[in-house]
C-alpha cells in the first residue's frame, strides 16, 4: 500500500491534519540509519510548497522561508526511531496512537511538517529541520553534519526543538559525561591470593564513592536542575581461578548547564582522586535560554512554566552558537524507546495549535 505522503496519492487532509501526518510518519520505518524513504517523501513534500526553499544534507531535509523578517527561528525534529519493538505499523483509538516514534519524536516532527506546508506567512522567518540519526553516536547526527558542513544554515534568533516533553516547555538541558576510571593491581593464582593484588576489590573504594555522592541542585532563571553521577558498569576478571590485575568501572555524570565540560572533568577528577580516569564522552549542556523575544513570546502563549530538561538534547547545539533554545513537543518522554510507546491524541492536536498561533501572530 503506498504511503500517503508519496505525492501521487498525497491529500491535502493528511498534511493539514497533525494527527493524520503523525501516523503516515509513523508508518514509514526509520530506524537510526535508514532514513532514506521518509527523508525522501518529507523532501518532496516540502518542494511542492512554493514559499520554501529546501536543500537536503544526507537524510537530513531542510526547509527555510526567506520572507524579510526581522527575526529567524528554528523548528527541528528528527526523523529517525530506536529499533522496532514488535510496535510497527501504528494502531490507534479514538484517544491514543501506538507505534515505534509516535512519541519519541514523529508527533512533533509532524508539527514542524505541518506547519512548514500550511504556514506560508509566518511573523519570523522559520528554518524547518528535518534530520537524521539523532538516536546514535554524535559524529552521525544530521544536526551535527550540517553544522560542520553548512553552519550558516543553523544561525537563528530561537530555536524549538520538538522532542517529547508531554506539552510542557522544557529549558535547556544537562550536560552528560562519561568516563571509564580504573584499579590495578598484581595477578596471581587464586590459591595463593597473599601474592597478588586484588583490582576489584580495590574497586569497592570507588563505588563507595559513588554512593556516598550528593549530587548538587542548582536553579538557573527559574529551572531547577538535578545532577546525577552513578556507574553504569564494572569490568574485572581474567578466569575463575586468578586474581585479576585490572578493573574498569564506567560512570555517567549529568551536570547542570552551568557547568562547561572543563568544569565537569575537573569534577570528576576530584571525586576520583587517586586514580586513573578517561573521558570516553562529553557534550555540553544548554542555559535555558528564556530571555530571547522570540522565547518570551512563546512561553506568553503557552501560560505556564518552564520546567528544567533532565537530559540532552539537540538544544545544547544552538546554545553552543548562542542560540536560546527549548524542548517543547507532544509526546510523553517516560514512553519514548518503549515498546508500549504512544502519543495522545489531543497532545498532539494542542501542540500544533499553540505553535501555529506563535507563527502566525
């Protein structure tokens, strides 16, 4: 059955209706590296619209109007899933839709793409992204690409990035690190322990550490962000009948954007004294951001207030340009990657509604 997106059997009811585009985005598989079917349908969408101008970068589609404004703004949304699990094709009720990405973030791609059709005179001009391999490793991320290739494209006055956030507005986000911090010891057989040097157990110090941490709370214009630094996992061990030399415990710090990364690593380093550490993985986390005219005005329309965003996302990108942006879609963020994943149906039909009334004035 074709998809109704594909131009040769696309009706207007499916891309003026967010709910409907939702599910026809829904039912195209995109796992993280195989986006090329929905890149290609979401394209030429968008260049049948005459008051657009779009390029494409890899599976990422970009769309922009170019109307005098005095202010840009920026809409994304990534096109891309976790892996299916037994929740492909969608079904839906009255009510609720289920399916791979409803929540996690086709519902609010599909917002960007609805309005991106059926909003040809916005008061800003808006850069519409629609990119790639968000759910993977950093160097794929088609926000990633486009900044190192084409970075004028990202240059804005505000950015919304439309990931699950159940409706509310969600500022910023966390910085995440992580880091592999070691023991060693001395190997022997483990009949004759007293010769060796045990490397896990000397992990028990570490992971003391850990239990031991506070983790500090800090409130940035209004937000209150929690960090968290815990182990994620311990490797040890030659055989069953040897005293291991070396153990390697993984940690992950979430740190509150008013930390740099410089910061978090010197961190670290201090709970960690006394041994060795390696940063495997670092991004920056993102101020929230709500000084901005174009934020102003948006958190206005929506009444209420923002929440701090426990998590990274792609906001963390215009932040590093200075950019201010938030996190602000439909979808639950507790169901994304599950396989119960859903999205409601009047989420859905709010957030484009309240998104339509801040373009359009």
């Amino acid at each position: 059955m074709p998809n109704p997106l594909t131009p040769q059997v696309l009706a207007p009811e499916i891309l003026n209706d967010a709910v409907a585009l939702t599910r026809a985005l829904v039912d195209i598989e995109s796992v993280s590296g195989n986006e090329q079917e929905i890149a290609d349908a979401v394209q030429e969408v968008l260049e049948a619209c005459a008051h657009l101008r779009v390029e494409r970068i890899g599976h990422t589609v970009i769309a922009r109007t170019e109307l005098g404004r005095a202010q840009r703004v920026v809409l994304a949304g990534h096109l891309d899933t976790v892996p299916i699990a037994d929740n492909f094709p969608s079904t839906v009720d009255d009510k609720i839709m289920w399916g791979c990405g409803t929540s996690d973030m086709k519902s609010g791609t599909a917002i960007a793409l609805h309005l991106a059709v059926t909003c040809p005179e916005p008061r800003y001009d808006v850069t519409y992204f629609f990119y790639e391999c968000e759910e993977v490793e950093a160097v794929r991320n088609g926000l990633k690409i486009v900044g190192d290739r084409r970075p004028e494209l990202l240059e804005a006055d505000f950015a919304v990035l439309l990931e699950p956030t159940y409706g509310v507005v969600e500022a910023g986000c966390q910085g995440t690190m992580r880091a592999r911090v070691r023991t060693g010891g001395v190997r022997a057989h483990a009949a004759r322990s007293w010769l060796g040097d045990n490397a896990i157990h000397k992990a028990g110090e570490v992971l003391r550490r850990l239990s031991d941490y506070r983790a500090r709370e800090v409130e940035i214009d209004g937000c209150r962000y929690r960090e968290g630094l815990n182990a994620v996992s311990i490797k040890g061990g030659v055989a069953g009948n040897v005293i291991p030399d070396a153990c390697e415990i993984e940690v992950n710090f979430r740190f509150a954007p008013d930390r740099s990364e410089e910061q978090a690593e010197a961190h670290l380093r201090e709970v960690f004294g006394g041994y060795e550490m390696e940063i495997t993985d670092s991004a920056p986390g993102a101020l929230p951001g709500l000084s901005a005219p174009p934020a102003a005005e948006f958190l206005a329309l929506t009444g209420a207030t923002p929440a701090a965003k426990l998590g990274w996302t792609d906001v963390a990108r215009f932040a590093a340009l200075g950019i201010p942006a938030l996190n602000f879609g439909p979808g639950d963020p507790n169901l994304a990657h599950k396989p119960e994943e859903h999205v409601e149906i009047d989420k859905i039909e709010a957030g484009a509604d309240l998104l339509r009334r801040w373009l359009a004035g």
